[in-house]
C-alpha cells in the first residue's frame, strides 16, 4: 500500500472505534483541527511524517521492534511470527500490536501485522537522522545494568532525603500561605512580577530562583495553587492540606509528583527502585526511547530535580520513602518517612523580648492558632515568632478576646507569659478600635472625592499619619480633628496603615469592626475548557451521519476522491444490472456528474461507472 492508500485502510479503521476509543488516539496523538472533516482527513493527518515521528518519540524499544521487524518481513507477519523472530513472548507482542493499534500506527487486518507505509518511510529513515536502524531496532542490546545501591548508600540518602523532604513541606506550605494572603501577580509575556517573586524567595527561604521554580511547580501540581485571573493564588485544597501532619503534607506532595510524572518515566523509575539513577539511568532511556531526543533528558531532568527536592532520592539515589513510593504507593512512603521526621512538638518558649522559639517542628494546629496573634520570622526545624501590636491586633479583628489570646497563649508556653507581653496585650486591648478604617462614597462636601476615611480617639494619631512619608502615595488629607480622607478605596488605606504598623481596624459602613483579607477572593470553579479531540470527534460523527454505512454512495466517494488526488490504484466493487458484483482493478481519473472515470490497468481501458453502482471501494492489494 502507497501512503494514501494506507489512509484509506486507516480510515475505514478509524471509522469503527468508538467515540471514547477515538477520543483516547486524538489525546494521545493530537493534530491540528483546521482542515480535518472526516476520518480521511484524520488519517492522512495521523500518517502525516511529522505526527508519526512525534509518536515514535514516545515509544519504547519493545513496540519499535514489533515495528521494525514487521517491516522487514517481505509479507505483513502475524503476531506469533514477529515473537518468534524477537525472541519474546507472545504476550508481551500482542500487548505492544495492540498498543500500536491504539495509536494508529498499525492497521488492524486480522491476525497481521499491518505497518502503514509512512510509518515504515520514517523508520526506513532514522539512520540518515542518526537513530538506529530497523535492524538494530529488531535486534539491538540494551546497556549495562544499573549501578544497585548498598545499604550505606540508602542509609545516606536518607539522612539527607528526610532533611530535604521536611524542608520541601515547610517551604511549600509557606509559599501557598504567601498566595493565600496575597496572590503573585502574573506578567503578560509569563512569569510572576517581580516584587512577587522576590516575597516568595523571602517566605519560601528558597536559595535560587531554579529551587523557587521547582517549589512552585510541586505546589501547583499537588493542586495547592492555581494561576487564576492574572495570579497565582491558593485553591480550596490547600486549607486541608496546610491542616494536615507534616507526613501527610509531604506523602501527599510524593503521590501528586508520581502522577506528574510521565507514564515512559514512571514504569522506568519503578523498576529501578533499587538501582543508583543518574548518568546510568540517562544513557539507559536513551537507549530505550531513542527517538526521545526532543523531550527526554530535559524531562527526566526535571523529574528527578523534582524528586530530591522532596527527599524521594539524593544524588540519584533513592531513599527508602521514595523506592516504597515508587513500589508500594503513597501510604508506605509515609511510613517510611515518618521514620525520618523529627517528631512535632506542641509547646513554645515565649522570652521576654516577645519573641517565641519552638524547639522542634510544630505541630500544625498549633502553627496555625498562633500564625494568627504571631507574626512568622523563621521556619524549620526550630521555628521563631514575634508578637507585635499589629499582630494582636489582628488577632482580635477576627473576634478573639484578648483573654482568649492569653489562653492560648499560656496552654503553649513552657515559660508562661512575660510581663512584657502582658503589659502588651493589655494596651493593645485597650487601643483596640481607637484607629479605624472606612469606606465612603465621595458625597459632595468635605469629603469630596474621597473613598475612605481614618478616624481615632487621639487627634494627635491623626497629625501623624498625614504626614507619615509612607501614607504619602494615598495623600490622607485631614478634615477634621479625629479624622481624615483619602481618594483611595477603604481596604487599600487599610492596609496601608497596617504595613505601616498603626493599630488600624476596618469597620463597615454600620460600624462594626470585620476581618478584612488581603487576598482576593478565591475565583468560582468554572467549567473546564472545551477538549479539542471531543470537538474533533463530534466533528468526525457529523459527518459520518451523512454516510450511513461503509457501502454508501458518500463513503465510496471520499474514497475515490482520496484515490485520485494520490494516483493511486483501488478496488472496486460494481453491481451489474443483473444483480452480480464484479471487481475491476481502476486507476480513479475524476468523479463528476455521479459518475467515476477511471482507468482499467488490466483491460487497458477507460470505464465510466455511475456512482451508484459502485457497492464498495478498497486499497488494491
């Protein structure tokens, strides 16, 4: 078969799977949609030199040499046939003719193994590109085997890998906390604004912008964080992620990483469990994936940067937690880690410069209960915090008491609360709601043109913050003893003030003092966009509704019309008037009218056939 006639052959195939299995092939093997109306269209796309080497990328030695030796074979082979001449078992032959099939790049024929001509054009082809040739594709031998790793070598790879894995969770769970509070601004040309950037390298401790890329990645593909509306913010996950163990936050980061990764890699990393990656590995899936040049080495790069950073291997060696990751699954690779872990602690030390140190890694509620009358300064195995009026104040925005923050307080601490810290609370209490923030509407009059104002108690507060140099860009302009305006909205102001360390609270148009966030409210879930293969597909079953069957008049015309646009040879079968069907061995010229002109090789002839007379159009044998 010539390559259009393989289009015919890989229509009439394609015509038969069913919408999922025809969904399946377009995910794995895209095309273009502009210019595909029906099955032809899609197979001589799908045969097209670029798309098969595209998927060739992506297969292994096992379907290449069912391949190859296929196309070496002088007559299309059966199955039993290409596993005898492997050396393999028949079932792992079937397995890959099967997979092949899936991906169109055999053509189902019965017992045969059927390779399109353009799929046996580009391999014929790889020699000349400097990959291997059929030959060695049927029979080449694989590398060496892998270094294995001994038990001094796990033993350190441990050691590091746990340090690692915890400081993965911490850096993570402080970069979705970042975004939560305040969402990173995404650039128009890619990336994320600098001053963004420069946040998330701060709370994130992360050494180089590779390492902070690397951190973002594992957050976004655990589903921590999305980039939405211009941003990179927080999704609804991560509030029960942030809530759970440091083991769990760092098994559920492993398994989103085992998902990431691709199938070729997966399988690849599994098997090797045991054996030292690296160099070896690298030379190995070359060796094994040899068209995999354009996306490889870069990929699996990345894969296994991915994996140290979380502790599942160091230096290319697997850790225990991460070869029972790759074996066993997510739950073993907690137990396996939790090995590792230090253990958590849920008591503090709170000093008299209203400083707070946790001697170990703190447990998570007792993080989060005291994130929210603490300000973070450091975080890791010991973690610091501070208190300031700010913080507390804060804290009792959101509706605590002050005696509910000594509560919590004094349950913490192993040194009970300082007086310098009770003399704090105490003010802050008592200063609580003396500095308020509001909205306005910018009514004629004083206000004019304001959006906000800023009350206090003490007019003396006032004097100072319209002359504070770091409230100038909202120019707060006074009108009044206790108060002033600004022409910036209400929350901008707020938060102004706050950065600014002034006792600010916010205050509704009633009145009442409300928590404000600083992020944007997390976007609605919207609707996923539209799977261009779906499209493809109903596009396809439109126009398959209009041939209602193989042996229609429309049917036998896209065949013909695809026949003589390639100069190619065809089987057709005519119905005589007397009822009898008869083959004729054509050279299709044109179609017009409803009829076929075309050129008989063996009666060295021209026939003209009405169309409606043809019953059926196959690729010459």
């Amino acid at each position: 078969m010539g390559v259009s006639s393989s289009a015919l052959a890989l229509a009439a195939s394609l015509r038969a799977l069913s919408d999922d299995a025809l969904t399946a092939l377009l995910h794995a093997r895209p095309v273009r949609e502009h210019g595909i109306r029906d099955v032809f269209d899609l197979a001589e796309a799908l045969l097209d030199a670029a798309s098969v080497q595209a998927a060739l990328a992506h297969l292994d030695r096992s379907a290449l040499g069912v391949l190859a030796t296929a196309v070496l074979a002088p007559a299309a082979p059966d199955a039993t046939t290409v596993a005898q001449r492997l050396a393999r078992p028949p079932a792992e032959v079937d397995a890959a003719v099967n997979r092949l099939t899936e991906l169109a790049l055999l053509i189902p024929d019965d017992a045969r193994v059927v390779v399109p001509d353009a799929v046996a054009e580009v391999l014929r082809g790889w020699p000349a590109e400097g990959l291997p040739s059929l030959e060695q594709l049927a029979h080449g031998t694989p590398p060496a085997a892998l270094e294995p790793v001994g038990g001094a070598d796990r033993a350190s790879a441990d050691r590091v890998a746990s340090e690692r894995a915890f400081s993965a969770v911490t850096a993570v769970g402080e970069l979705v906390g970042v975004v939560e509070r305040e969402p990173a601004r995404m650039l128009q040309r890619g990336g994320i604004a600098l001053p963004d950037w420069r946040r998330l390298l701060s709370a994130t401790g992360a050494s180089s912008d590779t390492e902070l890329a690397t951190l973002l990645a594992i957050a976004e593909g655990a589903q921590l964080v999305a980039a939405s509306a211009g941003a990179w913010r927080a999704t609804e996950h991560s509030e029960t992620w942030r809530s759970s163990t440091r083991v769990e936050r760092w098994a559920a980061l492993a398994a989103s990483w085992l998902t990431q990764v691709p199938p070729e890699l997966r399988e690849q990393l599994r098997a090797r469990a045991g054996a030292r990656w690296g160099e070896g590995l690298l030379e190995y899936l070359s060796w094994l994936y040899p068209a995999g040049g354009a996306w490889l080495p870069a990929r699996t790069r990345e894969v296994i940067g991915a994996a140290e950073a979380l502790g599942i291997a160091d230096a290319s060696v697997p850790s225990t937690a991460g070869a029972a990751l790759l074996l066993h699954g997510a739950d073993a690779a907690s137990a396996a880690m939790a090995e590792l872990f230090p253990p958590e602690v849920r008591q503090v030390y709170i000093q008299h410069d209203l400083s707070i140190i946790a001697p170990g890694p703190l447990a998570s509620d007792v993080d989060l209960r005291l994130r929210e009358v603490a300000d973070v300064e450091s975080v890791g195995l010991a973690s610091s915090y501070r208190i300031t009026a700010a913080s507390v104040t804060r804290a009792l925005t959101t509706g605590q008491t002050v005696e509910q923050l000594r509560a919590l307080l004094d349950e913490i601490s192993l040194t009970g609360i300082p007086q310098p810290l009770e003399y704090l609370l105490s003010e802050t209490a008592g200063r609580f709601g003396s500095l308020r923030v509001g909205p306005l509407d910018g009514e004629p009059g004083p206000d004019a043109g304001a959006h906000s104002y800023v009350r206090a108690d003490d007019p003396i507060l006032i004097g100072q913050l319209v002359i504070d140099q770091a409230l100038a860009s909202l120019a707060p302009r006074r009108t009044g003893d206790h108060r002033a305006v600004s022409r910036f909205d209400a929350e901008t102001l707020y938060w102004a003030l706050v950065d600014a360390r002034y006792p600010a609270v916010f205050e509704d148009a009633a009145g009442i003092i409300r928590a404000v966030q600083r992020a944007a409210p997390r976007p609605v879930v919207t609707e996923p966009a539209p799977d261009p293969a779906v499209r493809l597909v109903a596009r396809i079953r439109e126009a398959i509704a209009h041939q209602p069957t193989e042996s229609g008049a429309a049917w036998n015309a896209r065949q013909l019309e695809l026949a003589i646009k390639a100069k190619i040879e065809v089987t057709v079968v005519v119905r005589m008037p007397d009822g009898t069907e008869v083959p004729y061995l054509l050279e299709p010229a044109a179609l017009a009218g409803g009829r076929l002109r075309a050129r008989d090789r063996r009666a060295d002839i021209e026939r003209t056939l009405p169309l409606s007379h043809i019953v059926a159009v196959n690729p010459a044998d």
